[in-house]
C-alpha cells in the first residue's frame, strides 16, 4: 500500500439509504441518477458517468475536465492516499453510492472508474452486448476464449520486433546484417562505467579479469522515452535496460501487427519473456539516494513480465523465464501451449539481455569458455569458446483462425514446440546429445511431421569445442537418415554474426529464420574456414550454410528448426513454417467493382501521425521518412495511409498531411521532421471531447457532391442509392443527376434541403 495508506476497508458497496443523505419514500442521489440515465443508450451512460468522473477528478486540483486523460492510471496523476480518498467521497456524493476506499486502486483510471459505476448501478451492458476487445471475442474472465480453442488451429506469428548489436532496431536490420554477411562483435564500450582498464588480463586464472574485451552490444541502452509509458524519471533511472527496452520492442511488434496497443487494455493477452540475468541493481544503487524504494523493482527478474503487463494493461499469464540460453524459445513454447489452451487470445513472447556489468565474462574466464576474440565460430574447426551479446527480440503469437479473423498479416507458423531437460547427464553444464535428440523428436511429433520435412535449422551453435560436436552428431542421428538425395539439412548460427545474446538467442534465431523464410535464402555461416572435424559429416545428412544458399517457395511448404539448449540442462526447439498463402476471392463475372482512380485526378492520401510531445511528432516524422525511403519504397500513398490511420495509437499532438503523390506527401514529412510550417502539414493539439453533428441547411451544396467519393468507396454510393430511392416518390427529382453534375439543380429550394443531409 503506497504513502501509507490506510488498510482496505469493507470492499462492499451500498445504495445510499433512507436513514442517511435523503428522506424515506423520496429518491435519492442514486436513484435519480439511475433514473436520468436509465433512458440512455449504453454507450451514452458511459459517456455521460465518464464527464461525471473527470469533472470530480479535474475539480479536485482545479483544472479542466478535458485535460483528464480517460486512460491515464490515477496513480501518475499523483493520487495517493489522501487525495484517492477525497475523490472516491466526491465520487459518492455525486453518485449517492456508498463507495470503499479501494476504488483508485481496484479501477485505477477515469475509465475504468466510469465502467465500475455503470455497473453499480445496474445500468452496464448484458455480458453478451459487450464489444470484444482487439485480441479476440471472449470475455474478460477467458471463457469464450477456452470454449472456441481447437487443438488443430496452428499458431501464427502476427507481429515482431528486435534490438541487437550492430545498430539493429528491426527484423529488417537484422535481415540486412546477415544477408550481408557482417560480423558486428566490437570492443567493450566506454560508457557504461566498468574499469576497462583493470578488467582486462590475458592470464585466465585473475581474479576479477576478462581475457575477452569484446562481445555484441546494443548501443544506446540508455536511451528510454520515460514519459511515453507514463513512468516517473526516478523509476525509470532504477529500471533494469532490460524492462526499458524490452517495452519499446513489445510497442514495436504490436505496431507491426497493425495492432493499436491502446485497443489490447483489459485483454487476455499474455507476456512470456526470457532473462537470465539481472545485474542491475548494483549499478543503480550507485546512483542517487533518491531512486532508494526503486532499486528492487526495477531489478527484479519477476517485474520484466509484469512491467509489460501493467504498462499495455494485458491480463493474461504474464511469466518472466529463466533458463538461462534457451530461455526465450522456453517462453515461445509455453506462449504457444496458453494459446492452444485457452489461456490468452494473443501472445507477447520473447527474451532480453543486457549485460550491466561484465560480471558473465569474469565468470567465464575463470570456466576457460570464452573465445579470445569474443566471435562465435559456430561448427568450425577454429571454435575456441563462445562470445557474449545482448538482444532484445519480441514475437506476437494468436491463433490462425483468430489471425484470418482480424485480418492479421501472417508473417509464419508455430507448427510444432518442444522442451525437455538433460536430467542426471554427464555434468549440470555438459550438453546431452540423446535430450538434444529428444526434445527435437517431440517438436517433430507436436507438430505431426517427419524428419524430413523441415529444411533447414538454426542452431544453438555456441563455438565450443565440445558443444558444437555434439550438436551435429544429435542433429545428424535425427534428420541424416532416409533424407532425399540432394537435399541435406542446412545448419547455421546467428551468434556467428553477433554472438550469444543468451536468453535472446533463440528468439533471435527465430526471426532470422522467419525473415528467410520470406526472402527465400538461407544466409551463410561466419567465421568458418573448415568445419569442426570432431563431428561425423559423413553422412551427408547435415550440411553448413558456408554460402548463402536459396530457398525458394515452391511445391514443398518450407520450414525450419530453431535449437536453444540452457546451461542449466533445459533443452528447447521450435518449428517454424512459412505462412500460408494468402486466399483471394474473384469476383464473379458482372460483379461491380470499385472504380479505379484516373491518374490524371490521383485522390488526396491524408497521412496522419501522433505523439505525446512535439519533439516525439518530429521524431516520428522522421523516421517514417526514412522507412518510406528505405526500406518501403514501393509503399504507395494510399497504404501508407491507410496504415497510420487504423493500426497506429492516436496520441495528443497530431499532424496530418496532405498531398496527392508520393514525392508531396514525403516532402510533407521530412517538413514534418524538421519543425517546418507548409500548407501540406497541419499540427494541432487534440482534447478528448464529445462528437457533434452539424446540418447548416441551405447554402452547403455544389454540383458534384459527393460524386468522387461514391465513386472510390461503393458502400457510401450504396447509401445515396438509399436515399435517393427513399426521396424520389416526395421529391420528383433523382439525387444521381446531381451528381453527374447537371448544374440547375443545386439551388433548387428541394434540393438544398435534402443533398446535404444525404452526403453526410
């Protein structure tokens, strides 16, 4: 309980009685209210308590009502004991409901306070009228979601989003770093505060010491939009990198879902995250006394998941996972089995790293385990021990048929997952080769497929010298046998271009292969002059990706395996499938279609982006221009619009651009990006306000009226039949010679009165 507030009282709630505010046999406040509101539409009730609630909240601190953000928790508005108190008596003045001092904290915002009223006084929406939300049609308890589970219903990868070394902020960055074949292990950095100095010794039995000065960093790692997610700086500066960014990248792959974040708030969405290690704490407490009551939280393993969780308001299983290396794959297949059970409609899986201190090298120079240089020489005969990195990388999960449902791009399918441990094997860190064996068979048989049927794998592929033997043989005795002539099993590793970012190294495996999958190659192998002797090739079973090699679609559905095994003797592997091909209905013969516009009259594309600052909207500029110009140069106006319009969150600064072509509209942005006034761009600052329709009556009308719009989009022309159909025995004119431009007509008195109400 925050600030001292006092222990939660009776949390039941009672109807203003005779005895109290009001006289026997009169109405109370209560049942005036209800009784005003009563007559009301449901959504008009809502609206009508969430005006009372902002009012009551706003009039505590004196400003105005239209500045209280509907969704924005009490909590960062400052409400804590006494002043949560106050307002819930306000509240209960103004409602006659007797309400417990618990409200702020069981309804933490304007919203959800307005919604616990409605339903208080017995005027909410009967369960079954209640909207779904974004993330499927259930309800909030999950019990629609368990009842329409199939167990045959594959799960497919809707969205994704990535950090790793090498400036990669995008499954696209990290497509181009290793189609290019870059290898971005680079020196300790500089600013993070560690004695480069001391740190180093080539002698591996010091104390203390590293005889490896580099690995794979994600730089900035300090950089976080603080306010963006509604967190105070002091919390932020004690937040673990880990959970700062690991929010960024779950924001990123929502997006790239074509999902807007603020629709998933109260949905059974679950967060499944890798980590296996969390340093930060020791660093923060070096940092000012004020971040005191922070340093826990912010550092602890459990908070990443449920960071997540508060902060998009998912309701799901929110599980942090440690398993050390196999970490993030772990978190994909438990993703993967809620989905099949019903536990959450969509999925957040993944796993982050970063190192705050170099404590993972010092430990692993005494272990011998490190490779001088700090590169993975994944399956070479030069393997000498493997390479540290960091990584973020975030994968959305749903089910397909939810996925076709919501028209959710399909970027691949989950078909089949896996996970076991090595038990009583050689040693707590020895890799097993039969468990390796095992858990690969069992994803084979979750997913119902032979041996043979999957391309390629991913690798855990650590450079070891002892490791990665093993991992061949184990490969080699489950897919070598009875495979087609020509076809060997393409092996690699993506630690050979940025070393193992341990709990993000299988996720990251995952959309390196997702990527291949869509650009149809398999990318080679770094760092691979011959490959290791130490394991039987002979076969021909398994061959290494020493070229990039072409994987085309074609005939075969392609797929892949993706290998992560833990230090700690959990063992994981996920199958990955290309997504189905897309079904396309053709019209049959006579059916309309929608016109096609003239190029000479190309319509107006508004493009329209928002922000929580100004600073943010240029930023944001920005970078869409740079996207556009990049990596979507073939992205029309129209798709651009139509993507910012519907799958991105609105915020309150906003911008809207106009143009008729591509070159106006980028020119518009980089304008944008650059703090400049044209008539293209249009800022404003919006408020949260009630919608009005305006008729003007006469004098709004010209010829041609709507005729370029029923003419882009049928369903408003198939209205204005309506109308025009509905009017014609009272008027005796037709709405369509208007609109073919007869020019007498328009300021006819008849006319003036019904065209206008008719194209709204």
């Amino acid at each position: 309980m925050e600030d001292g507030m006092a222990d939660p009282m009776d949390g039941r709630t009672r109807r203003t009685g005779p005895a109290e505010d009001v006289r026997a046999g009169e109405p109370g406040p209560t049942e005036d209210l209800a009784g005003r509101l009563a007559g009301l539409p449901v959504d008009r009730r809502r609206a009508a308590l969430l005006d009372l609630v902002r009012g009551e909240t706003a009039g505590l601190a004196g400003g105005d009502p239209l500045d209280i953000d509907p969704e924005k928790a009490y909590r960062d508005y400052g409400y804590h004991s006494l002043a949560a108190v106050e307002l819930t008596g306000r509240l209960g003045r103004a409602t006659g409901l007797d309400l417990p001092l618990t409200l702020l904290f069981d309804h933490p915002t304007a919203a959800a306070v307005a919604e616990h009223l409605l339903d208080l006084l017995g005027l909410a929406a009967p369960k079954d009228d209640v909207p779904a939300p974004e993330a499927a049609g259930e309800g909030r308890d999950g019990s629609r979601v368990r009842g329409e589970c199939l167990d045959g219903d594959p799960i497919a990868v809707v969205g994704m989003a990535c950090r790793y070394p090498g400036g990669v902020t995008s499954p696209a960055g990290l497509w181009d770093l290793v189609a290019a074949g870059r290898d971005v292990v680079s020196d300790f950095p500089r600013d993070r505060g560690w004695d480069l100095d001391g740190l180093f010794s080539p002698d591996p039995e010091q104390p203390g010491t590293s005889y490896a000065r580099a690995g794979g960093f994600l730089d900035p790692v300090a950089d976080f939009d603080a306010e963006f997610f509604g967190i105070a700086r002091r919390e932020a500066l004690a937040m673990d990198p880990q959970q700062r960014l690991l929010l960024q990248t779950v924001w990123e792959a929502l997006e790239d879902a074509g999902i807007d974040p603020g629709r998933l708030r109260k949905s059974p969405t679950g967060v499944y995250v890798g980590s296996s290690g969390q340093d930060y704490e020791g660093v923060a407490r070096s940092g000012p006394g004020e971040l005191e009551g922070y340093w826990g939280i912010g550092s602890a393993g459990s908070v990443l998941s449920g960071r997540v969780a508060y902060a998009f308001g998912f309701e799901g299983p929110a599980l942090t996972v440690d398993t050390a290396c196999s970490s993030s794959l772990v978190g994909v297949h438990l993703a993967v089995q809620a989905l099949r059970r019903g536990e959450c409609a969509l999925a957040v899986a993944g796993g982050a790293t970063v190192m705050a201190t170099p404590k993972v090298f010092t430990e692993f120079s005494r272990q011998r385990a490190l490779s001088p240089d700090g590169r993975c020489r994944s399956y070479a005969e030069a393997a000498d021990g493997t390479g540290w990195a960091e990584g973020i990388g975030v994968l959305l999960l749903e089910r397909l048929s939810e996925a076709r449902r919501r028209h959710h791009r399909v970027l691949a399918l989950i078909p089949g997952t896996a996970v076991n441990q090595d038990g009583a094997s050689n040693g707590l860190t020895a890799p097993n080769g039969p468990s390796q064996q095992r858990v690969i068979t069992q994803a084979l048989a979750d997913a119902g497929l032979r041996p043979h049927d999957v391309d390629a794998i991913e690798g855990h592929g650590t450079g070891t010298t002892l490791g990665d033997p093993i991992e061949i043989d184990a490969l080699a005795a489950v897919f070598g046998r009875d495979r087609p002539s020509g076809r060997p099993l393409r092996l690699g590793s993506l630690k050979s271009n940025i070393g193992h970012s341990q709990a993000a190294a299988g996720v990251g495996g995952l959309i390196k292969m997702i990527q291949a999958l869509r650009h149809e190659t398999l990318p080679r192998t770094l760092h691979v002059d011959r490959p290791t002797p130490k394991a039987d090739w002979s076969g021909g079973g398994v061959s290494l990706l020493t070229e990039a090699v072409p994987w085309p679609r074609g005939e075969r559905v392609r797929r892949a395996g993706v290998s992560a095994f833990g230090v700690g003797g959990t063992n994981a592997h996920v199958l990955v499938e290309e997504a189905p091909a897309v079904r396309t209905r053709t019209p049959g013969a006579g059916a309309p279609r929608p016109p096609a516009f003239s190029s000479a009259t190309p319509p107006v594309a508004p493009w329209v982006l928002s922000a929580r600052t100004p600073a943010a909207l240029r930023a944001q500029a920005g970078r869409l221009h740079t996207h556009l110009t990049t990596a979507r140069p073939d992205a029309t106006p129209l798709q651009v619009g139509a993507a910012l319009a519907h799958t991105r969150a609105r915020f309150d600064h906003r911008a809207a651009l106009t143009g008729t072509t591509r070159t106006e509209l980028l020119d518009a942005v980089a304008a944008l990006a650059r703090g400049e006034e044209t008539d293209q761009v249009t800022r404003a600052h919006a408020r949260t306000g009630k919608t009005v329709f305006v008729f003007p009556g006469q004098g709004s009308q010209w010829v041609g009226m709507g005729r370029e719009l029923a003419a882009a989009h049928p369903a408003f022309a198939d209205e204005l039949d309506a109308c025009a159909a509905a009017l014609a025995p009272h008027t005796g004119f037709a709405l369509d010679e208007v609109l073919r431009g007869r020019p007498a007509l328009p300021h006819w008195t008849g006319w003036t009165s019904y065209s206008p109400r008719c194209s709204r």
